[in-house]
C-alpha cells in the first residue's frame, strides 16, 4: 500500500471505531449484549495498530 493508501485506511477505521464505540454506548444504556462490539473494536483496535506500524516503516 501506498503512504496515502495507508493514512486513508487508518481514517477509514477511526470513523468505523468511532461509530462502533457509539453503538457499543447505546447498546450498554440498554442492557443489550455488548460483547460482539467489543470483539469488533478489538479487531480494529489491531488493525489500526499495524496499518500504524506500516505507515511508520514507510516514512523511513
């Protein structure tokens, strides 16, 4: 990927984990099951986490 595909993904994740984080909040106020969301934010949390690393390595 290239420098700008990277940081496009990277705001793409934290607009996903902004809303997921969102639901989670709704989800929680409810009473409702929260577990999948916070799989889910996991997963992003990771992913955000090496598409980082990648952006890191490619400045160099």
């Amino acid at each position: 990927m290239t420098r700008k595909e990277l940081e496009d993904k990277i705001s793409q994740l934290k607009m996903d984990y902004i809303r997921i984080q969102g639901d989670l909040d709704k989800m929680e106020s409810v009473g409702g099951n929260v577990s999948p969301l916070e799989k889910t934010l996991q997963t992003l949390e990771n992913e955000l986490k090496e598409l980082r690393e990648q952006l890191a390595a490619a400045k160099e």
